[in-house]
C-alpha cells in the first residue's frame, strides 16, 4: 500500500470491527519494535482472529501465521499483564481521526488500548483513569506527553467533514492560499486520495487554486463530497483492491473513479483485505553487541525519563516554596489553629473544621497529611503538602532544599547519561567493524551451511557439524558418482566429496582429492585432540543406509556402511588461509596441500596447548575478518602453531 491510513479507512475499519465485540483476548505478541500481534477468540465466528498493528502504518484483521519472538518484550509482557483474557467492550475511532481505541474490560476496571496511525504515532496502553500504563514510544511535543503515569491526551482535534455545513466548508475553502486538492486533503481532512477522488468526481481541475474558484464551483464541490459522505454514513463499503501491472498498489473501501487504467478486483472485507499490505520482516541475526547495545538504549531513555522527570521536580518545589511565602499569612493561621487543636483531648470537631477551610483539600493529623491548595502570583491553584509541625518559613525552605537536592541530582544522572551515550557509540563502532569484516566475505554458497574445502583439484568437499547436519547433509547432498568419507573413530562428521565444482561442472574424484578429504574428516573429528594421526575410509554412495540390522537402533545423524571401505591413514595437519571464491573472499580449513594451493596468506596447526579463542583472535587481525569467521573453520581443539606463509604472527 503506498499511502498510509486515512481517517476514511479508520472509519470503516471500526465499522468492521464491531463484530469483534464481547471477543476474549486470548495472546498478545511483540513481533519487532512496530509490530504488535493480538490474538482473540472471535466471539461471532468461534475462530482464534489476529489483530495485527504496525505502529503509525498498519491496522487490520488476519489468520496469516507469524513466527513469534521466544521471549516477550516488556511492551509485551506489560499488556499481557493487564490485558489477556479481558473482553473487548468497545472498539472506537477518536473524533475523526487516526486513531483506534480499544476499550477491554476486567475485574479491576476497563483498560484502553490506543492506536495512533499517523506519521510519529504510537500504541499506548491506558488504565481505567485514562492515565498511561506504558507506551510503545516515549514522546514528548510542546501540547502532550506520552510517557507513564501521565494522562493520556490526544493530539488537536481535526476538522470532521461529517459535521461541516456549506457555510462552514466554503469558509475552510476561501481562507486557504493552496490549490484545491491540497486544500481538501488538509483543511477538511480528507487525505490526499480522498481529496483527488473529490476532485475528479467533480470533474473540476485539482491544481486549481482556491482564488480562481467561483461560487458555483465550491457549491458543486460540497455536493459531490455530501453524496459520497452519504455513502460512508450508510456504511454501503464495497472494499475494492487496486491492481496496477498485475501487483496490488492499493484497497479501497468503495470503488474509485479517479484510478484510471488501473484493474480493480473486489474484496469481502476491508479490514482482512487489508493483511496483503503485511510485510513480514526476516529476522536478522543479532550481533555479538546488539543485546548490550539494545539494554543501553532502555537504560538511556529511563536516565533520559529521570532526569525529565528531575526538570519537572525543581520547577514544582521552587513553585511550592514561592507559592507558600506568596500565602505566608493564611499558611500561618492555618499552622496556628492546628498546633491548638492538636493540644486539645477531643479532636474529631477541630478536624471536620480544619477540612472545611477554603485553602485545605485534606487534613489528617493520624496520617500526618495536610494538603493545601494555595494560588500563585497569576492566580493558578497549586496544590502543595506541609508539614503542619513545622512553621510556614521551615516548610518554605524544605520546598527550596528539595529543588537544590534535585539539581545535584541532575548533575550525576547527566554524567551517566554521557556515560552511555559513550558506551552505546562504542559498541556500535565494534558492531559497524565487525559487520564490514563479515560483509568481506560476500554472498553464500550452499556449501558454507556446514564445514567446507575446495580440494586441490576443485571438488567441493563438506562435511556435517553435528548430528542434524550429517543427516541433511547426506540425505540431500550424496548423489550418485560422489564419495562418502568417515573417520574410523566415534565422534567423527560425516564427509561427502562432490563431483563438481562450485559452478556445479563435472570434476572426477581423484585419490589426492580423497586423501584431502579423509584427512579433513579425521581433522575434524574427536581424533584431533587425542592422536598425531588417525585412519579415515571412503565409500561409494550405494553403500551409505539409514537402515539399521533387525533388532538394532540408529540414532540421529548415523549411518550404516555395508561392503568394502578403503582405508588411509592421516596425519591430522590443518591449514587455515584466504582464498578467492568467485572474486569472493573466504577463510577456508583444510588439509596444507589444498590451501597452499590457493592462498597467499595461510598457517599450518596441529593438536597443541593454545586455545582455539587465543589464535582465533590473532587470525582474525591477521585476515581482518570477525574472529566468529576463523572460529567456524579452526579444528576442534587447542592447536599448536607449525608453520606461517605470508605474514608473521603475534
């Protein structure tokens, strides 16, 4: 969908959704930072429906299937903590805006879910006072605050073309300095597309500017728009996809005259229709630094809401303390009266009357509270606490000591801030290298899916990295003509030797090509940690089975040989080096020979005392790829270093 939701869709879309009403909620999901998921029992249809919400973008109905997220976000958890297995009592477009409620009902009182479809929106969860639980977004503009704890108050009102006379319209229209189109879209809140569909249907020209309009032309254009109003009023939706070059540009809730040249294919349900515009994001593969980038970044905005909230504070107690010097007489008598009340046996009357005061709101001398509400210079009412056990000039100066505790306050929370900004562009200058390391090693090959050489001669050589992979590995990719490897030791991957190379041509497979791969079978496996060498064989196809002898059992990832192996014995050597795979860069392991073969820049390791991380680290610099790189082709154990070609290592 190219254009974003209209105040139009949001109408009919409620209109829709009424029959979701006395619905359960019954799962609610956070797919990514936008993306949020609520599945219901559909009270009318008995079906599991799905809510889904792409913050500022998307609304709609679906029974599409996504992959949700393992662990709950905390957006998530919190409305699941309020929200799940509460009734949906009413579902409501605000004013005529771009913005759906709805309102779920539990025990505890009716809980209000708000969803802002406009650009910068948001999804706010409210509590039965309209006070916000928790946002998906914290926003703050100069009229409203979107954070917790706060209420909840929506943007400015937009104009309703629903309620607007002709005399109210032509006035919107002349004091516009736009052309017409613009000027439906914006003065009377129709969008874009709904201002051009106004246009054409009143066959007047959309650029014409509002100055060169006669009486008689505004006079029309009112009609045309109070008929197609009628239209929406009577709820006569007739959802209608758009297709241009056989792809879906766009759905409407009524057929438009003003798409030309476009095919046009009805739909039952705007609200369903609507899914076809769900884009389902892969997910990326976090980096090593994304989860502590990601914990920095929610504790920058609570430090961010701290010290707001600080701002906030010194503001209101400098206030508190002007206003109470401001009232310093009144504060005074009231102060007075209480002291003799508090000195008398029988308290109950002097209490009833202390509350009657103007300037008091509550008084409650067993709780030690005493709220006044005293008016600034401008008038304003304040609302303030004192300490009736004080005087007024100590309850004074308690406000002004609390305003300068804060501003320290502010001091040490903008130094943590600073801290984590710091901390945060750390860690995503490691990620940015990190990520341009990985990035070198260009597009993927089948091949890399598990362990990998290039043999002397060209043939693919793989091999499984556990039990999973061995079975796929086999299953898939032994084919007719190739070879079968297997250490002679429990623990050892299985081995496919392809006869082709990576442009998928033919490649026979020679004795040195099998010899490279029974060394790198027998490399990779558990021998690499107990001997200097090991015996590995090779096998055709036809004589690898996943049938077992009666009475036996295979387990996942194993195979039974039937016939003659042939054998080698193996010194367990390994090479790691850069080679060039279609103008590609890739970090390859493998028997010397085939390294030596194809790199400038290798290492020869046999079984030793340096750990894997150790070397993996010094590799890394030296090829300038992330250490993961060198890690996923390193043997399965310490290493000793025997020979270096191409660079010295430190």
């Amino acid at each position: 969908m190219q254009r974003g939701l209209s105040s139009f869709d949001i109408y009919v879309l409620v209109s829709e959704l009424q029959e979701l009403l006395g619905s359960y909620i019954d799962k609610i999901y956070q797919l990514t930072r936008d993306e949020l998921l609520i599945r219901i029992n559909n009270k009318k249809t008995n079906e599991k429906e799905i809510i889904y919400a792409k913050n500022s973008e998307l609304f709609c109905t679906t029974q599409k299937k996504f992959t949700v997220p393992q662990k709950p976000s905390t957006f998530a958890m919190t409305l699941r903590k309020y929200l799940l297995n509460g009734r949906i009592t009413e579902i409501i477009q605000h004013e005529f805006d771009r913005i759906i409620k709805i309102k779920i009902s539990k025990k505890e009182g009716e809980y209000t879910l708000v969803f802002e479809l406009f650009k910068n929106g948001n999804i706010i969860l409210l509590n039965p006072e309209e006070k916000i639980i928790l946002p998906l977004i914290t926003q703050q503009w100069a009229h409203r605050t979107i954070r917790s704890n706060k209420a909840y108050v929506p943007p400015p009102s937009q104009i309703n073309p629903f309620h607007l006379t002709e005399e109210q319209f032509k006035d919107l229209l002349k004091e516009s300095k736009k052309d017409l189109v613009r000027t439906l879209a914006v003065n009377i809140n129709l969008s874009g597309t709904y201002a051009e569909e106004i246009c054409f249907r009143a066959n007047i020209d959309k650029n014409t500017e509002i100055k060169d309009l006669d009486e008689e032309s505004i006079k029309k254009v009112y009609a045309v728009l109070e008929k197609f109003l009628e239209i929406f009023k009577e709820k006569k939706f007739d959802p209608t996809y758009v297709k241009k070059d056989r792809k879906i540009i766009d759905l409407l809730p009524i057929p438009f005259q003003s798409y030309i040249d476009c095919e046009v294919v009805k739909t039952e349900s705007f609200s369903r229709g609507l899914e076809q515009f769900i884009r389902i994001q892969e997910t990326k593969k976090e980096s090593k630094h994304q989860k502590k980038i990601e914990k920095l970044q929610r504790q920058l905005t609570q430090q961010r809401q701290t010290i707001t909230f600080f701002k906030e504070k010194i503001v209101q107690k400098k206030i508190e303390g002007d206003v109470i010097y401001l009232n310093f007489q009144r504060c005074q008598e009231l102060l007075d009266d209480i002291t003799l009340l508090l000195q008398q046996k029988e308290k109950t009357e002097g209490i009833k009357q202390i509350n009657k005061r103007n300037i008091v709101k509550s008084f409650d001398p067993i709780s030690n509270e005493l709220i006044v509400c005293l008016q600034d210079s401008h008038g304003k009412k304040v609302e303030l606490e004192l300490d009736f056990r004080k005087t007024v000039s100590e309850n004074a100066e308690h406000a002004y000591r609390a305003s300068k505790k804060l501003q320290d306050k502010i001091k040490g929370a903008e130094e943590a801030l600073e801290n984590t900004k710091n901390q945060i562009k750390t860690l995503e200058e490691k990620d940015i290298v990190e990520k341009e390391k990985e990035t070198r090693t260009g597009k993927q090959f089948w091949f890399e899916r598990f362990r990998w050489f290039i043999s002397n001669e060209g043939n693919i050589v793989v091999a499984g990295k556990d039990a999973k992979s061995n079975e796929v590995m086999v299953k898939k990719y032994l084919k007719e003509g190739d070879r079968y490897v297997h250490a002679d030791i429990h623990g050892a991957p299985s081995c496919i030797v392809k006869a082709v190379d990576i442009h998928d041509k033919n490649v026979s497979i020679s004795e040195k090509t099998l010899e490279e791969a029974c060394i790198f079978a027998a490399a990779y496996s558990k021998a690499w940690n107990q001997f200097a060498d090991a015996q590995a064989y090779w096998v055709h196809p036809e004589q690898v089975s996943k049938t077992p002898q009666s009475g036996e059992f295979l387990p996942k990832g194993a195979f039974v040989i039937r016939g003659k192996r042939n054998h080698y014995r193996c010194k367990l050597e390994i090479a790691v080096g850069e080679i060039t795979i279609d103008d590609t860069k890739k970090i390859m392991g493998a028997p010397v020979e085939s390294v030596k073969a194809k790199a400038d820049k290798f290492i020869v390791l046999q079984s030793g005392v340096m750990k894997k991380n150790v070397i993996a680290n010094k590799l890394a610099k030296v090829f300038d790829v992330s250490i993961e790189a060198i890690q996923r082709v390193l043997p399965p154990g310490d290493v000793t270093v025997i020979k270096t070609e191409g660079f010295e290592l430190k």
